[in-house]
C-alpha cells in the first residue's frame, strides 16, 4: 500500500506553484519513514525525526548538508517506481545501506523516502553464507579447502575484515591454521603467535577455548599494535582494516576443538546477530574438522586391516614357496652327494627349484609394491597399474593388456591415484579368483573431462548369447566390491560392475572432472 507521501507527489491535488511541496513537508513531518525533501542541488531541505534517527545526526545539523541520492540522474522519472540503494556513513564512521525512492516536484526539488535496511542485507548475506559454507563441506575435498571456503564466506559479510579458523587439541599443544581470508602471507603465523605468547601477549582465544564461550573485545587493534608483547605480529595483524575481536568457539559434542576468529571493520561492532551469525559458521566449521578426524581414523583402520591382509598373503604364498623351495635344495643337495643319481632327475628338481623361487620373486614384488603405494607418485597410475599387470601375469596364465591415450596426463592428487589403483587390483583380482579368463583389457580414457577406467574379462558367462546375471559371477555383495563403490563415491565418481554385453565381465569406475581439477589433499566424502 502507498503511503500518504507517495500519493502526494503522484497525484498532487492542491495547484500552484510550491502547493505540493507544502503539502510534503506537512506529511514528513509525521511520517514514521525516512522523508526528505531536498533542493535542486541535492541537499537536504526538511527531513523528519526518522531520518535523522537513520542518519545520526540532528535535522538542523542535516538542512544544507549534501544527500546520498543523486539528483542528476538522467533516469530520475522512473526512480518514482524502483527503489534503489544508496550508502551513508555516519558520524561514528559506521556503513548504513539505505533502500530509497526519489521523485521530483513542480518547484524543482524532490521529495526523498527512505529506510535502513543494513541489517536486513546483512542477514541475507550471512543466510547465504551459511548456505555456501554448509556446500563446502558436504563437496570440498580437503579439510584446509573446505575452511578455507567457510572463512572467505564470513569475510564477505559486509561488517567482517578478516577471518582465522584455527584448530588446537588443548593449551598446551600448538595450534593448526586451517582456514584463513582475509590476511596477506600468513605461513609463519603459529611461530609468530608462538613467540608473541612466549612474551607474555593475552590470547584471548585460548580464553575461548578454555571457557567454551564466545570473547568478544572492543577496540582490540589499537591495544595489539601498542602492546609490544605483539611485536612478532604487528605487521601481520595490522594488515587488515579492522578494530574489534570476536573469537568463536568450535564445539564437537560437548569438546572445543578450535576457533574462529573474526575481525570486525572499524565502527562494525559484533551486535546478537553477528554473534548469532559466527555460532552458526562455526557449527559447520566444526562439523568438517570432526568429520575429517573420522576419516582419518578409518583410513587408519583400513590401513590396518590391509596389512594384515598382506600378512596373510605373505605367509599362504611366499613363505609357503620359500619352505618348497628348502625341501626341494634338500632333496638336491642328497641326490648330489650320491654318486649313482639319476642326472635327468637331478634336472628336473632343480627346475622346479627355479620355478619356485621365479614364483616366490614375483609374489614378493607384488607384496612389496602394494605396501609402498606411495610409489604411484612417482610411476603414475597408468605405469603403476602395467607394473601390477605384469607381476600378475607373471604369476599367472592370465594375459592382461594395459592400454591409455599417449595424450593422457593424471595430474591427480595421490590418493585419488591410490583408490584408482586399489579398484583396478581388487579388479584384476577378482578375475584370477572367478572368472577362469584368459585375458583381460585395462582401459583408461577421458569424456568430457571426466576420466573412466574400464576393466574387462573374457571371462566365464563371456558367450553373449548365455544368459547371465551378476549373482552368477559373484554370489553376494561381497567386501571387496563395497570397497570399490566406497573408493569411486568417495571423489564424486561412480562403479559398475556386471556383465558386458559383448560378453565377459566388466568394472567399470568413472572420476568427474571436478574431482581432477581440483588438487587435493584429503579426502572427498560422498556426495
């Protein structure tokens, strides 16, 4: 609905010259808005108690004084119907966003109304803030990105200049930056604050820490520059335009495991809703840090489980040929001693002896490549997985043809490398175990950015015209395949695994772009 003013300057109904501007400043005068009239110049000529109350200061000190709403506008008439925004700083060097709407009248000024709306655009900005940052961590790939993104979004609220999510187990330990915007070089920031500690500087984020409640500090830049116990600091503190502290607890059931610092821009004290606002960012930054602890511990775990696999395989294989091989050296070595042995014999044990330990080699490479992944990054991938190809055909009858375009380059982060190289083994591994194929295709490609690796056996069930479903090639959901799934979710991908259609069996493992062009150091949950 219109107000009483907007009607007055749309449908002025006293004639003459100056009427509708006397009919205005009656209006102004009781309106609970923002209204103006100013004069052709632009400054104000009458405002009311509201717009002085917007403005910070008296109406007598705002007559002459020049507006925020320019007046020489080519497009002035249609102002009259779109509201538009318009910036004033006060007295006290504080922003406000004002939202108006400006007309012109027959006497050549122009009637202004206008309202606050700083607070309204803040909480949209946090709103959306939040939302990004709850983004992040369900897509980010590493715990450093994924607080690196929630701190730029608390920074591009308007009333923040600098943001620091830090990380620390207890007082005693040192702490972890693991997100900052807002500063210039901050890499020695720990040893600096470290030293600044040593000489006795108040942290008042450990008092945060320590008492799990918010600190918040007025005017705390001027008190860190004079303070010479912050003199390791002062040139990385005094980076940023800002003046108060506000330092943010990170809570994960009941236990502080960090901060977030925020530094607030000159005149922007932290109100209820910023705190409000930095309690909720710092719930998220929170729930990533404990959700890339829980990773950690069952990457842990997986690690764990996995050497004691190789242990087992290290015991039914090579330990097991390496005790065939002494009994077959025994029984040589007395055949040797006795003057009457049969050479052809003699021959063919000692072959066997051969073929023993030629076995026994390759299932040692083979073990000892698996317990040192870390290898892929100096292989690659494609080299790493021909490397596990031959070990295996060396031990088996299976034929395995490794093929990738000479235009492919894996500029993947190591562990994506890792999962790749896992699901490509368990692969082949299942075919040794149940398919009864003679050969086997390994193919990486690339589609739209997205990368595929394709293995395929000519395995049993590889007549096309044989029906055949996957139970027939593996009778459950076994371990192995749930942990193929895992690692292609885990980076946003996804695995097939069944029958081909030209026959045979097929994995099937597919990485989006997104995954690749990122460089990752951690891991990606599933989306």
């Amino acid at each position: 609905m219109r107000s009483e003013v907007e009607r007055a300057v749309d449908e002025p109904s006293v004639p003459g010259p100056g009427a509708d501007s006397l009919l205005l400043r009656a209006l102004v005068a009781v309106s609970a808005d923002g209204l103006a009239v100013l004069n052709r110049d632009g400054r104000f000529a009458v405002v009311n108690a509201a717009a002085a109350d917007v403005l910070g200061l008296p109406a007598d000190d705002l007559i002459g004084h020049p507006a925020p709403f320019p007046v020489d506008d080519a497009d002035l008439a249609g102002l009259r119907d779109h509201r538009r925004r318009a910036v004033w700083v006060t007295p006290d060097g504080r922003r406000r966003d004002l939202e108006y709407r400006l007309a012109p009248l027959a006497d050549g000024t122009y009637a202004a109304w206008f309202s606050d709306v700083t607070d309204l655009l803040r909480q949209q900005e946090r709103l959306t803030a939040i939302t990004r940052a709850a983004a992040s961590v369900a897509d980010a790939a590493s715990l450093r990105a994924t607080l690196d993104a929630v701190a730029n979004e608390i920074v591009m609220t308007a009333n923040i200049a600098a943001v620091q999510i830090l990380a620390i187990d207890n007082p005693q330990d040192e702490l972890r930056v693991l997100g900052m915007a807002g500063f210039g070089d901050a890499r020695d920031f720990v040893e600096r604050l470290s030293a600044c500690r040593r000489l006795g500087a108040h942290v008042h984020f450990m008092d945060a820490i320590q008492d799990r409640e918010p600190v918040v500090v007025l005017n705390r830049k001027p008190a860190i520059l004079a303070d010479p116990a912050w003199a390791p600091l002062h040139m990385f503190m005094g980076y940023p335009d800002w003046d108060s502290f506000v330092s943010m607890p990170l809570m994960v059931r009941g236990r502080t495991i960090g901060v977030i610092n925020a530094y607030y821009v000159p005149g922007e004290d932290p109100g209820p809703n910023s705190l409000a606002f930095l309690e909720a960012m710092a719930d998220h930054a929170a729930i990533a840090i404990d959700i890339a602890a829980h990773l950690a511990r069952t990457r842990s775990q997986a690690q764990s489980d996995e050497r004691r696999r190789l242990a087992r395989d290290l015991h039914d294989s090579v330990v097991q040929q390496l005790f065939s091989m002494r009994m077959q050296a025994e029984a040589l070595r007395g055949q040797v001693d006795n003057a009457d042995a049969d050479p052809a014999r003699m021959r063919s044990r000692a072959q066997e002896l051969a073929d023993l330990s030629r076995s026994a080699l390759a299932d040692l490479r083979a073990l000892v490549f698996e317990l040192h992944p870390l290898e892929l990054a100096e292989r690659g991938l494609v080299d790493a997985v021909r490397a596990h190809a031959a070990s295996l055909e060396a031990r088996t009858a299976l034929a395995v043809d490794v093929q990738a375009p000479p235009e492919l380059e894996l500029d993947l982060a190591i562990e994506i490398q890792e999962d790749l190289y896992r699901i490509a083994q368990e692969a082949l591994h299942n075919v040794v175990k149940h398919a009864r194929a003679q050969g086997v295709a390994v193919r990486f490609a690339l589609l739209d950015g997205a990368l595929s690796l394709d293995i395929t056996d000519d395995g049993c069930g590889s007549d096309p015209g044989r029906e055949r479903t996957p139970a027939a090639r593996i009778p459950q959901v076994t371990l192995g395949l749930v942990s193929m799934r895992e690692r292609a979710e885990r980076w946003g991908g996804q695995l097939f695994a069944g029958p081909h259609p030209a026959g045979g069996w097929t994995v099937k493992v597919t990485v989006p772009a997104a995954a690749r062009d990122t460089q990752l150091t951690g891991e990606m949950r599933s989306r």
